[in-house]
C-alpha cells in the first residue's frame, strides 16, 4: 500500500511537468513495486494515467491546446489501441517489457537531439499549412495508439516528442495538447484490455487518489519552468526507467 501511494505521486508528478511519461512510470512501479503481473498493471495503467492526465490538462486548458491535432491524432489511436491490445495478448510479458525499454531509449534520444524551439505548420500555421502537417499527424497517432494498445501506456512519451519534432509545437503548447490525447488514448486502451478484468479497487485507488492530486499540483508548478529544462529532465527519466525496466526483466 505504501509503495503504491508513493509511485502513484511519482506518476501523478510526471504527467503534470512534462505532459506524459507517467505510463512508463506506472507498468514498471505496478509491476516491480506493487507486485501486479503485467496483464493487471497494463489496464490499471490505463485507468490512473487517464484520470491523472485529465487532472493536469485542467490547468493547462487556457494556455493553448491545438484542439485539431487532439482530433487527428486521438481518433486514429483508437483503432491503433485495439489492434496492439489484440498483438500484446499473443505476445511473452518479458518481451513485451523489453520492447518497452528499447522504444524508451529512443523517445529519450529523440528529445534530447530533436527537439526545435520554433513553432512549426502544425502550431498555429494557416488551414493549408495544417493540411500538409495532417498526414504526420495520423501517422503519429496511429503508432501511439498501437503502442498504447501493446504496451498499456497513454503514449505520452511519444507523444510529446511528436508534437515537437514531426508537428512543431512549442514544448509548453505540446505539454497540454499531449494531456488531452492521453485522456483519449488512455480510454481507448483501457476499453480495449477490460474484457475480463477485475480491478483490484483497494490498490486502484492508493495509486490513482496521490496521482491525481500530484499531477494537478505539478502542472501548476511546470509554468515556472523552461522548455530546455522540461525536456531533459522528460529524457533523464525516460533512460533512468528504462534501464530499471531492462534490469527487473533481465533479472527475472
């Protein structure tokens, strides 16, 4: 219980400064600190991190979130999110785990060498520079969702990554707009992996109630600081993750 209190803040503080991340906290602490297989962590995930990322996009709503690209790539998660749940249910948990780290790393270089400060088409451009960024915009989606559907994560980490390096979106514009896709990721996800499952309530709710409540505080917090500092600290703990992810597999 104490564990689940504690990662449930770590994970609720994630989602509020960076706009994502909190899914690549909450499978790994699911499963190695609270003990769940990953069968019962990947839709448990779902459910705090989407709860979570609706808490922090309140705050947020009035600094600018592109409303269009939540549509674009939100709608074609959905689908996406199906077709990976259908894939990870075929799948060895330890591989899934392991893929897991391995699309961390990347995310992680991706942020720390990609990432541009200046608004791109997608941002704030006119309705014919929003038309050429769309097909980028589904493509994203689109392997967001499955991923979501695979590996139980909002897709966060990607997201954000998107959003800047493919869409333009300043890092403070994306941080919000990815919140809002999470939410719908996170429900598509978790729909597609409730068939059969049982939510454990007492251990739901220890994680979700310090998630949400740290996600609200953090995001108030994460206006203070810089777009630099928000990316590399999302990227230092997308390698600290994923080396703990590596290890705990590995080990058992």
């Amino acid at each position: 219980m104490i564990s689940a209190l504690v990662l449930g803040l770590a994970v609720g503080i994630v989602l509020g400064v960076v706009g994502g991340g909190g899914s690549i906290v909450a499978v790994p602490a699911l499963v190695y600190g609270v003990g769940m297989t990953p069968a019962a962590a990947i839709p448990t995930s779902l459910l705090v991190v989407g709860l979570s990322s609706l808490a922090a996009l309140l705050p947020r709503i009035r600094e600018g979130i592109n409303w269009p690209l939540v549509l674009l790539v939100g709608a074609a998660g959905i689908p996406a999110a199906w077709a990976g749940a259908a894939v990870g249910r075929l799948l060895d948990p330890g591989v899934l785990m392991l893929a897991f780290a391995a699309i961390m790393v990347v995310a992680g270089i991706r942020m720390l060498t990609g990432t541009t400060e200046t608004d791109g088409s997608c941002s704030t451009g006119p309705a014919r520079a929003f038309r050429s960024c769309a097909p980028k915009a589904v493509g994203a989606g689109l392997l967001v969702g499955f991923l979501t559907g695979l590996l139980g994560v909002g897709g966060g980490f990607l997201i954000t990554p998107a959003l800047t390096i493919l869409l333009g979106l300043r890092m403070k514009q994306a941080v919000g707009t990815s919140l809002a896709i999470i939410v719908v990721n996170s429900a598509a996800g978790f729909s597609a992996h409730a068939a059969g499952f049982t939510i454990n309530w007492t251990t739901t709710l220890a994680f979700a109630v310090p998630a949400i409540l740290g996600s609200v505080v953090a995001a108030r917090l994460a206006r203070r600081l810089k777009d630099k500092h928000i990316r590399v600290s999302f990227a230092v703990l997308i390698f600290a993750v994923a080396a703990w992810v590596t290890a705990g597999t590995v080990t058992a």
